[in-house]
C-alpha cells in the first residue's frame, strides 16, 4: 500500500478579519477502494445522514485535512452521488427547518417551518410513516435534540424558534431512540440552566412512558432499555473532546434499533453548519471527522447486514466556504468565506445500498423524501 505525507498549510480569510493559519502534516494512505452497488433487493432499513450546512469544500477541506490530498474519506467511497437543489417555498436560500421539512416529508415548506406546511396542515413525516408500518425509529443529532433538523421528522409547530413546543411532540411521537443534547428544553424553569418558561419536567414524562434516560457516554454504554432519551449536554453536545461522539451514540442506536421488522434511523452531523456559521475552518474539520467517523460504522452496518440503504446528503451549505491555492506553496491552500449565513449552493447527495441507483443525478430536496 502506498503512502504519502502531506504537509500543508490552511489560511482562514474572514472578511476583513485577522487570518488565522493552521498548520497540519499528515500521513495517510492512498486508499481509493470504493463501495460497490448492491442488488435491488427490498429495503428492510434506511439510515439518512445529514451533514448539516456541509457542501462540496468542507467535504474536500476534510479530506485534506484528515486524509491527505490521495485519501477518501468514507462518505467518499459511496458508489452512487448527485446534487440536491435546495430551495424553500418561500425563499431562493433554505434554513434548515425547511430544509429538513423537504427531507422529511417530501413537500417544500416556508423557512421556519417544521414538518408544517404554508397552509397550515400538518405533513406526515419518514419517521412517522416508519413508526405507522411497526418499524423502529431513531434520531441521533450534535445539536439540541429539540433542533430544527431532528424536530422536523418527529414535529409539527410553525417555528423553528418554538423547542420547548418540539420537546413535547417527542413525548408521543414513538421514536425508540433519541439522542442528542439540549437537555434545557426538556427540564422545568426551577431547573438551573432550563430554557423552558412552564414547570414541565419532560424526562420524567418520558420515563412514566417507559424510557430509560441517560446523560452520560458510561450510561450509554451500559443502556438496557428498549427506549431510551439520552440527552448529553444542557445545549447542544461539545465539539471539543466530545463525549460521547456521534460514532459511539450510532453504535448504540443501531443496537437497540435492528429488528425483524427493520427500522428508520435519522442521523445529523450538526455543527458543521455552526462551523460554517462561525467561519471556524478547524471547528468544520473537527466536525468532519467526527461525522466521517459515524458514517463508517453505518457503512460497515449496512454491508453486514445487506438490506440497508443509507443515504447522505445536506440541508443547505453555509458560508460559503471556497478553496484558494496558495501564490508561494503548491502545498498551501487559502480557504475563505463568502458569508456567516446559509448560502443557495446545491448540496451532494451519496448512497449505499439496495436502491441507491435512484439517488444519482441532479434531485430536488423534495425529492428524497
């Protein structure tokens, strides 16, 4: 196996902002052995990944960074890709409420909106239909678990902003397993650090339902329950020295979900999108990584099991992230953003599994769902 070592340097260009450079040398292996198509067999389980705000340069700045110029990183090894077009019903730049709404039940909705449409009704959502045909279901998120993305597939309010609200829906929702952080929306107003403005306790709730709670990476681990809320942080789950990380709450989540009956699990790299938000080039990566690393174990799930297709793709890009080469040192890249918002750039689509021939090509967010 041949290998190589990269060194080289990232500049981060932030408006007029001070640049910030980071230096990273890497060895890594010129691997590029990809997935290959599996047979159009029936479909017993479908794992959807979103990379929230991730577009084709924060893919490629990941590569780079954790896998050298001749690596792929997991997400890259999927035989089928395309292009998602990703515009609301109300706007030409998507937020992630509709943008999860397009993905969860297949109809364009106004930015803002979760799992609710412009009319007022109520759109039925992957998950739900999943839980209706005695499937399991799950959510596995870095983010509140309350956030716009996972609320869109388990929810139904007319904002995004309205979480305490997304924190009831879950209570009768079905879902098997959610984990994620944003604790504060599920405690009452005495409880230090609550978000809410009532005196609800939800975890409790939940565990008069049968679920067991958790909130630490020892209690996942040791997690005997069936159901489980596994609520890990008060906001959304640390980026730096995560515990637990997004692989190890998918581990988990895939353990208790595998079934006879097959199940649905939404999984959603979060803050890729607060990185992008934040124009933080080293917060993007360590959130790539962490992301990459959960797609792998769902990767070698679904070629064990062989009935599972898995589907990754993205809400929306943010910052508008571009790669620049250097002017003094081929090995140097200056990469630079456009914005601290959501951008109009179309976002890739990759696929694994029985079926995964459908996603390929240009595709509307509706689409997929």
């Amino acid at each position: 196996m041949k290998f190589s070592t990269l060194l080289f340097t990232v500049l981060i260009a932030v408006g007029c902002s001070k640049s910030q450079t980071i230096k990273v040398t890497h060895t890594s292996s010129s691997n590029s052995d990809r997935l290959g198509l599996v047979a159009d067999k029936p479909i017993k389980n479908v794992i959807f990944i979103i990379g929230d705000g991730t577009g084709l340069a924060q893919i490629a700045s990941g590569q780079l960074a954790l896998v050298g110029k001749d690596g792929y990183l997991n997400l890259q090894k999927m035989p089928v890709a395309g292009f998602v077009k990703t515009t609301s019903a109300d706007n030409l730049v998507t937020d992630s409420a509709s943008g999860a709404t397009a993905y969860s039940c297949g109809k364009k909705t106004d930015n803002g909106m979760i799992g609710y449409l412009p009319n007022g009704d109520h759109c039925k959502t992957l998950l739900e239909l999943a839980e209706e045909k005695g499937m399991k279901t799950g959510m596995v998120v870095t983010s509140t678990m309350t956030h716009a993305t996972p609320g869109s597939f388990a929810a139904h309010v007319e904002s995004r902003n309205s979480q305490s609200e997304i924190a009831e829906h879950y209570i009768n929702a079905g879902v098997e397993v959610l984990f994620g952080g944003g604790r504060e929306y599920f405690i009452p107003q005495t409880e230090e650090g609550s978000s809410r403005k009532d005196d609800k306790n939800l975890i409790e709730d939940f565990k008069e339902l049968g679920y067991e709670y958790i909130s630490t990476a020892e209690e996942l681990i040791n997690s005997s329950g069936e159901k489980v809320l596994g609520l890990f942080s008060l906001e959304g789950i640390p980026s730096t020295d995560r515990t637990p990380t997004t692989k190890e709450m998918t581990e988990v989540a895939l353990s208790k979900l595998d079934n006879k009956d097959g199940f649905f699990l939404m999984i959603e790299g979060s803050q890729i999108d607060w990185a992008g938000h934040a124009n933080d080039l080293e917060y993007a990566i360590r959130e790539l990584e962490d992301f990459d690393n959960t797609i792998k174990t769902v990767l070698d799930f679904a070629q064990e099991d062989g009935e599972t297709l898995v589907v990754i793709t993205a809400d929306h890009e943010t910052g508008g992230m571009t790669m620049l080469s250097s002017h003094d040192d081929p090995n140097e890249l200056e990469i630079e953003w456009v914005t601290e918002h959501h951008t109009g750039i179309p976002v890739p689509l990759m696929a694994y599994g029985p079926h995964a021939r459908q996603f390929s090509g240009w595709t509307e967010n509706t689409d997929i769902g």
